[in-house]
C-alpha cells in the first residue's frame, strides 16, 4: 500500500504547486504595475480665464475697410481749422488705411500690444494726450478715437499744425514741407528735424514717404485739391 499511495500524494502535491503559481498570476495580471493618474477635469470657465494668453493677434473683420474719401468734409474743414493742407491730412489717412479700423479689432488688438494707435489716423495716447491741451477737444479721450472719425481727423490735423510750427523757415533736405510733416507725424518731431537737416530717412520712413507720395493723387482728388 505505501507503494500505490506515493504517486497519488506526488501528483496531488503538483497540483498544489500549479494552483498557488496560477493563483499569483491572476493576482499580478489584476494590479496596475504603476499607480493610476488622477482623472482631469473637464475644461470649463474657470480653465479658461486661467489659460496662458498667445501672443497671436486676433483675427481682423471682414467689414473693418474703409475709404478715406467718405471723410472728406471733415478733413477740409479741420485742416482748415488748423491751417494745415487738406490733402496732406487726406494722404495721411490713406497711408493709414492699411490697418483694420474696427473699434472692437482696434481694441481687442490694444490688449495684445499696449502702445498701439487708435483711430483712422493711427495716433498714440501720449501723442493725443499732448496734442489736445488747449485745444477745442481738449476734454476727449483716447479711448474715442476709434468710434469717433472726425475726432480722429481733428487730432491729427493738429499734431501736423504743432510740427509745423517746429519746422525752421528754411531746410537744408530734399523734401518739401508737406513730406517733412508727413515724416514727423510717422516718426516723431526730433527725427523730422534731423531731416530737414539733411538726414537720412531708414528704411521703414523711406516706406512711409514712398506710399505718401504714391497717394498723393488721390488724396488731391478726394478734397477737390489742384
């Protein structure tokens, strides 16, 4: 009998040995070898406000163009106020004209890059802010000039008028006096100056008096000029 019974215990000891490895396996395949990562939450408002802001600027309207020529009374009658060329001011607003000039583009725009101009006639807070002491809009502020055209119009004939009383009686430059104004209102009064000197414009106000005079035409014949 000891003889009959040694197999039966080896078999039933294999067995046992089989069912615990089994039993290991299942447990292993059944537990995550790394632990899991916590669920994230489903974007909403507040993982809105809190995303980083792009740098890209947003996207202009469609219906943001315009044509400066629609604007010609009141061009001729604030550079009459001011005693500077209506043509100028028209040719300048042209030269303008590239940018979208929808309020809420102007604005949404201004958001990205702070030190942006305003209005149909491209000008800077400090610039305005200067322009409009003792003058009739002395009480306006920046932040209208991207709804209100003629506005925009009334400080831009002023700022060429205060250039204009800074240019010298004579010049020792090539321009005549509306292009050194034009000069002065896209690059400052100093560098106007150093024009009218004999100073060499760089490449971006070689641009700039490239498309004044390329508009210079058209500008003529939006005020009634001869």
């Amino acid at each position: 009998m000891a003889e009959s019974t040694a197999p039966r215990r080896g078999r039933w000891l294999l067995l046992a040995v089989l069912a615990l490895v089994l039993y290991g396996i299942v447990r292993a395949a059944g537990t995550p070898s790394t632990p899991e990562a916590p669920a994230r939450p489903a974007a909403g408002p507040s993982a809105s406000r809190t995303a980083p802001r792009t740098s890209s600027p947003p996207p202009a309207p469609a219906s943001a163009g315009y044509d400066p020529a629609d604007y010609a009374a009141q061009v001729r009658a604030r550079a009459r106020q001011a005693g500077v060329s209506a043509r100028l001011v028209m040719a300048i607003l042209y030269n303008e004209s590239y940018k979208p000039h929808d309020p809420s583009f102007e604005r949404a725009w201004q958001k990205y890059k702070p030190d942006a101009a305003f209005g149909i006639a491209d000008m800077h807070r400090a610039t305005f802010d200067e322009v409009k002491r003792g003058r009739p809009f002395a009480g306006r502020r920046w932040e209208e000039l991207p709804d209100d055209r003629d506005l925009a119009i009334e400080a831009e004939a002023w700022y060429l008028r205060d250039l204009a009383d800074r240019l010298p009686a004579h010049w020792a430059g090539p321009y005549t006096k509306d292009e050194l104004l034009a000069l002065g209102y896209n690059t400052g009064a100093g560098n106007m100056l150093a024009f009218a000197r004999g100073a060499t414009p760089g490449s971006q106000a070689r641009s700039y008096l490239d498309r004044l005079r390329g508009n210079w035409a058209e500008a003529g014949r939006a005020v009634g000029a001869h």
